[in-house]
C-alpha cells in the first residue's frame, strides 16, 4: 500500500482483472445504498476501451467487437468520447485544451442522467487493447476528478493493463497526479506466473461500509486466495527488489526513442504512443490526412503474423476509430527487458513492417 496514491487504504484480492472490475463496480454502487442514496445506479464509461469479459465489466466496456454478441444480456451504461488525442484534437487546439475539452463531456453526461442517478465514471488511463495504449492528454484525469468531486460521483480507474508499473509508475495514474476513489489492477500483479487481480480502495469507500451495514455485500469463493496473494507479493518484492519501476521508465524511454528514429517519418506509421513499456503504434494509409487502411485488410493482423515471422510478439488491434476502421499494435515487453532486447524488438518490428505490403495496400 506504500505505492497506492493517497487516501488508497484497503486491497481486495480476486483471480482476474474481470473480477476486480466486477468487484469495483459493486462496490461502488454498495458505497451509494450505505451512504442513503439508493438512486446512484448508471456507470459513465468511455467508448473505445475495454473493461473485462463478464457481462458486468463487459456492458463499461466500450469495445465494440467484444460487446457485439453479447450486446441484449448487458445493462445499460453510458458512454462519452475517450482521450484520443491523435485522433480527436482539433486542428489549432493544444494538448491540454483537448484534455479539457475530453474530460468535460463528462459533466455534460452528469448533467443529462441527473447527478443523483450516477454512481461512478470508470476509465483506462492509459487504453490498452482497445486504441492501441493511449494516454489520457495533460491535465485530463485532474479535470475528471474534479468533475467526479463537485458531483460526488466515484472514480474507477481501471489499470489492469496500465498499472503495476507498466508506465514506469507503480499506479499510471501516479503520473497524472491524482487518486481515484477504487483502481483495478491484474496483469502485473501475478507477472503472469498466477491468475490474480485486485481492488485498491479508498478510506472514504471502505468508511462508508464499515460505518453502514459492515459487511461487502460481493464475494468470490477464490478470493484473497493464499496461493494467488503469495504469488503476487513475490512478483511485487521482485519488482521493487529489481527496481523494476525505473527499468520500466528508463528501458520505455529507450523504445519510444528507438520506435520514433525507426517509425516517425514512415508513410504508413500516423502515431508512436504510450507511456513506459506500454507503446502503440497506428497505421495510416496516408499520414497527411489519417485515412485509415480498408478494414478488409486487417492490416494489424498481417503486421501481427509478419512479427510472429520475425520471432516478435505484438499485440494487434482494428477499429481504434469506432470499432471497425483503424489498426493499431500494442508493445508491452517484460519489465525485465534488457538495452539491446530493445534494440533487437524495433529491428524486428522494423523487418515485419518491411514484409506487408502496406504500399499496395494502402491503394484500395
Ligand atoms: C484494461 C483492462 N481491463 C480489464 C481486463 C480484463 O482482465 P482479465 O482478462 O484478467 O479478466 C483487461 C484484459 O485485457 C484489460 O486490459
């Protein structure tokens, strides 16, 4: 808990990242029936982003594939714009008038549903699978807490993919400077070796159950397993024993120089993003104007099959846009990556690049 910004007081341990954000998002409805305010009920989410699997964490979920099927057994969240700055800043508006403009669609969401009937906004600080890891813009996360502050409404981040030092920041959202009311975290907490996820809760959440009914009112059978909790705790002393956080900002700082000297001037690369090791790249059939390659070329698959070729795994996605147009691939190599591992993943990515045809292709 040293590492939770402030006011972060108590974890609440479960075997996934779908799991903690089922959890967080009962919580946060539990928080407003102890608090004698039963009507707070609608989750504010974001489009273009990705929550978890299960029908809870799935109807916050903004990823338009991943709902489709699922779409009649999801209740009914509300979403806004995400924070996408390459591809929705306007020509003349700078980076923190874009991140103000983005987080107050928030209010104007808050305003329509009525204050008294929303519960909590969730959001990926920076969004993973879903845009291709895109950070929130300067001062947008500072605008929506402040926002969630004047409306009482609780702040969810879900850093399931962001957080656990992945951006060089034991919380991502550390480098945005503010604490949210429950942060989601998985991935990283196991480092794979062990399904585990978790909660981080406020004391103002974690007062208002004790000071109400007492009890959590959600449970799992596996949680707060011993299996999982030890298994996490020897990946976190292996991370802070490591000084795995500076590895991640230093080695990240390096693959963002490495990505940008390779990729800033390619034709058909628009945006090298991401904070830390957690990096994205999009393809553009035309830089100037950012048209997006033909969905029907699945651009991000064939760059994903070319890497695989090459011996380097990247995450790929379509329909960074609005669900269907738009590809991107995701970087997010070990914590423990070396220098010249950098080095040898963008000369890789650089030769997989190489094998599409991404001139041709860019033509239809
Ligand atoms: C941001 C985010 N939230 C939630 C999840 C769901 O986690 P899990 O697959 O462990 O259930 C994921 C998984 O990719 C994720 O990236």
């Amino acid at each position: 808990m040293e590492n939770a910004p402030e006011g972060l007081s108590r974890v609440l341990f479960c075997s996934g990242g779908s799991e903690a954000v089922e959890a967080a998002l009962k919580l946060a409805r539990q928080y407003w029936v102890e608090r004698g305010e039963p009507s707070r009920s609608r989750i504010i989410s974001r489009r273009q982003s990705y929550h978890g699997a299960t029908l809870g964490a799935l109807s916050v979920g903004g990823n338009m594939k991943r709902r489709e099927v699922y779409a009649p057994l999801l209740f009914n969240a509300h979403f806004i714009e995400p924070c996408y700055e390459y591809r929705l800043r306007q020509p003349g508006e700078d980076i923190t008038s874009y991140g103000e403009r983005a987080a107050s669609e928030l209010e104007t969401a808050i305003l329509e549903l009525g204050p008294e009937n929303v519960a909590a906004f969730i959001c990926e600080p920076v969004v993973g699978a879903t845009l291709g890891a895109v950070p929130a813009a300067p001062g947008y996360l500072k605008k929506i807490r402040a926002i969630c502050d004047h409306y009482g409404i609780l702040m969810i981040l879900d850093e399931i993919m962001c957080g656990v030092s992945r951006t060089g920041w034991h919380f991502a959202c550390a480098e945005d400077g503010v604490s949210p009311d429950l942060i989601t975290i998985a991935k990283g907490l196991g480092g794979g070796f062990q399904p585990v996820g978790a909660v981080v809760v406020s004391s103002r959440v974690e007062a208002a159950l004790a000071d109400g009914s007492g009890e959590l009112k959600h449970g799992f059978t596996y949680m707060a397993h011993p299996v999982a909790c030890a298994a996490g705790l020897a990946v976190q002393q292996y991370i802070a024993a490591h000084d795995l956080t500076a590895a991640a900002r230093i080695r990240g700082g390096e693959l963002r120089t490495a990505l940008l000297q390779a990729f800033q001037d390619h034709p058909y690369i628009g945006d090298v993003r991401g904070r830390g090791l957690f990096l994205g790249l999009e393809l553009v059939a035309d830089r100037a104007s950012k048209n997006p390659f033909n969905p029907a070329h699945a651009v991000h698959a064939k760059l994903k099959q070319a890497a695989i070729e090459r011996g380097l795994l990247v995450y790929p996605g379509g329909g960074c846009i609005d669900g269907t147009r738009g590809d991107h691939i995701l970087l997010a190599p070990a914590l423990t990556v070396s220098a010249d591992e950098v080095a040898e993943i963008v000369e890789r990515l650089r030769l997989a690049i190489s094998d599409v045809p991404l001139a041709q292709l860019a033509k239809d």
